[in-house]
C-alpha cells in the first residue's frame, strides 16, 4: 500500500448551515517497490498476453532475488535479480505471447496461475515473506472499467499514491509494460471515498453528519462540501 496523507472529514449541516467537526491526518510509509500496471483482462480470450509490471520508486538498486508473488500468480524471482532504480520488471503468462503484440521480451513468465476476470488479491513478498506490496483490484467501479475486457491495461496514475485504492488506477490509453505509464501523472486528483451520513432519512429536526475520507499525495488544504436543498415530494 503507498503513503499518503489521510483525511477524515465528519461534517454536521442542519438545513443549508454546514460545519467542519474535525480533521484527523495520519502519514503512513511506502514502499521502493511498486505494483505499477495490471493487465488482467485482453480483449481476446486467446491472447496470453496478460502481465504485471513492478517499478522500482527508489533512488537505488533493489535485489529481488527469492521475491515471490503469494497471491494472484505464482512467480519466484531468481538468483541476482537486481531491479535497477527507476526501473521496470515486467512479468506476463506467456513470453510468446507477449513478445509478439508488444515486440519486446518481457523479464519473466508466470510459472503457474492467471489473474482472475472478476478481481483479486495480487500480493508481493520479500525473500524473508515480508509483505512488500499488494493491490485487490475489481472490475467494477471505482477501479477502470475499460480494462475489464476491453483491451486496456490498468496503469497506476503515479507510483507515490496508494495502489490499492482503484481512484489511483487509470485505464491505459495505449499498454505500456516496461515503460512511462500513459496515465502518468504528477498532480493526481485528490480521492474521496466511503462518503456516509447518518441518519439515512433524516427528520427535519435532526442533524445530519456526513463522513468522508479524502485524501492527496500534496495533502488536503480544504474541502468544500456541496449540498441541494430538495423539497418534500420533489
């Protein structure tokens, strides 16, 4: 999971009057090595062309030798695999495949397993089992619906945000494996998720707190909170 800066947003409105309650951030660490692009789905059910492509989001070399991937495929890294900083290490279902739409050679080839159609856990460790990184993606909404049999990959819009927040993720305009995401960017939106208020059906009495989580690599400044006044029957 990459850092970035949390934000829990509680906001109390009654009628058009609207409230910040609190703000709470919290920071969390990130990882050099990254999940960087996905593609779980080809348009063609017959092209083994399905591939994950890790990134290195450091200044230095990293050795992958023993690193595996215990979830999603089956993969062990092998003897003095060194992952050049800024780099990347692409992984496919079949070589031949692969080199032939792409026409370039991948760095490896799943030795057993597929990513699955409907969404999985794609989990990354380190040669002591340490968990390094890991993406639970969904072919639904708010993950890339293009790249659910659409032809498209799924690239990570910049390696520093949290990969297993589908909002991270963009469908690729063009794949990209071993290369610049062309979903790259380097000012990302700001994501904001599990939005909730209580009570469900409010009296007109009653207080309406609204919870969202609202989050950016630059941090969050501030955050405006729109509302529509509807009437009754209306």
């Amino acid at each position: 999971m990459r850092g970035f800066p949390l934000i829990v947003l509680p906001i109390q409105f009654r009628f058009a009057v609207a409230a910040i309650g609190f703000l709470y951030v919290c920071l969390t660490g990130s990882s050099q090595i990254v999940i960087n692009e996905i593609h779980y789905d080809p348009e063609s059910p017959t092209s083994l062309t399905e591939y994950v492509e890790l990134y290195n989001n450091s200044n230095q070399d990293v050795d992958l030798t023993g690193w595996n991937f215990s979830s999603g495929l089956t993969y062990v890294f092998p003897e003095s695999t060194v992952l050049p900083a800024k780099s990347y290490y692409v992984i496919t279902e079949s070589k031949l495949h692969y080199s032939s739409v792409f026409k370039k050679d991948p760095d490896g080839e799943f030795t057993a397993g597929q990513l699955a159609n409907e969404g999985e856990r794609i989990a990354l460790k380190d040669s002591t089992g340490n968990l390094i990184d890991e993406v639970k993606y969904k072919p639904e909404f708010p993950w890339p619906v293009p790249a659910a049999g659409g032809g498209a990959s799924m690239e990570l819009m910049n390696p520093n945000l949290d990969n297993d927040l589908g909002g991270s993720w963009r469908a690729s305009l063009s794949s990209t494996p071993g290369d610049l995401n062309s979903a790259f960017r380097t000012n990302s939106p700001p994501q904001v998720r599990q939005v909730r208020h209580y009570p469900q059906q409010p009296k007109d009495f009653q207080n309406t707190l609204i919870q969202a989580k609202v989050s950016d690599p630059d941090l969050v400044g501030t955050v405006r909170l729109y509302y529509q006044v509807v009437a009754p029957g209306h």
